[in-house]
C-alpha cells in the first residue's frame, strides 16, 4: 500500500493547532478543512487532464482541464462530514457519495447501516475522506464497499494515523493509496490514537466529548 506523509511546514503548523485541546469546534472545523484541501492537492497530483480550448483576452488558448465527474468524493459519516469541505472546495463537480459504519457490539467489527454511491462508480476515482484512521476496521470496510460497487481506485485523505489502522489497511488493501498529514505512535487500550486529537468527531460538531 502506498502511504504519503504530507509534512508540509502548512500542514504541521494546522496540525499543531488542532492538536490543541483550547481549540474549539469553529477553529477546529476550519483547520481540519485547510488541511484536507492540502492533503487532497496531493492526493489529485496525478489526476489525467484533458486540453480544451477557451477565448482569452488575447484570441484562443488550449489548456488542461480536470474532469472533476470521473471522482467522488466519500466522507464516512460522522467525522468525515465535518473533513469534507475542505476537499470539496478543491474539487467543487466532484459528486458526493456517503458511507455510513457502525461498530457491531457483539462482533466489534463494523458494519454499514447506509450507503448513497454516485453513478458510474466503475468509472469513477474515489477519495475516501475521515479525519481518524485508529484501528483501521472503518477504512478497511468502507474500501471494500467501494470495491463491491466496482470503484477501480481508491485514495484515502486522513488527518492522524495509527501504525495499527495503516497495517490493516495494507493487508485488506494493499492496492490503495493513503494520504495523511501525520503518522502517530500507538493506539492506547482504549483504541484512541496517541497522541491523537481526541474525538475527532466530537471536536468538529461540538458534542461533548467523553
């Protein structure tokens, strides 16, 4: 599995912020979105483009242009709602497909309670966007979802991950690309990454956190 580390000096300034416990929800919503617009300028480096022509002050002009309908962009709710902005003001036509994981109590692994895929997703590229990668038991289902509904390409944008949730998705999924702006330690006992941002979904809607 192909695994990107963006350490822009931008993106560990950000970082820095949010790791902060005094930031609150407005800010946090705010940097974790400039972040994921930096994580995804990586993540569509090497998107194809295609020459059109348009009328500039000086007479016509061939440039590139991005088909933004072969991607789609998948948030995994909840967090990654609160990561997807960010994305979506870089790719605006990108259509958005949702997965919606719960974890099963009695297996402990997840299980999804809702999907709305875009059309074509044979055709189509995907981003799949959340903030944590912990465990790696969410990406890895999410991924395989998008693989049953025919996605041939899978990039997946993270703020924080843990070298466990990184080892399971390389095993489930060793032909994906992962982008993120950090690599921490260790999960702790209870599957928290250390030294992590908290709850990520919590810090971004403002629910209290546990």
């Amino acid at each position: 599995m192909k695994t990107i580390t963006v350490d822009h000096p931008l993106v560990k300034h950000k970082l820095g912020k949010l790791r902060d416990i005094a930031t609150d929800p407005v800010h946090f919503r705010q940097l974790a979105g400039e972040i994921a617009g930096l994580l995804a300028f990586e993540a569509t480096r090497d998107l194809p483009t295609e020459p059109m022509t348009v009328q500039t002050w000086a007479g016509p002009l061939q440039v590139e242009h991005v088909r933004g309908e072969d991607l789609t962009l998948v948030p995994i709710l909840r967090a990654g709602l609160g990561f997807l902005p960010g994305v979506q003001a870089l790719l605006p036509a990108a259509p958005v497909s949702v997965i919606g994981l719960r974890r099963n109590e009695t297996t402990h692994r997840p299980e999804g309670y809702y999907q709305r895929l875009a059309d074509r997703m044979d055709q189509r590229t995907a981003l799949l966007i959340d903030p944590m990668l912990a465990t790696g038991g969410s990406a890895a289902a999410a991924v395989t979802m998008l693989k049953q509904a025919g996605c041939p390409r899978i990039k997946c944008i993270f703020l924080v991950a843990a070298p466990e949730g990184l080892a399971v998705l390389a095993a489930e999924h060793p032909d994906i690309e992962v982008f993120v702006a950090a690599i921490d330690e260790r999960l702790d006992e209870n599957a928290y990454i250390r030294p992590g941002l908290g709850d990520a979904g919590d810090r971004l809607f403002g629910t209290p956190v546990d």
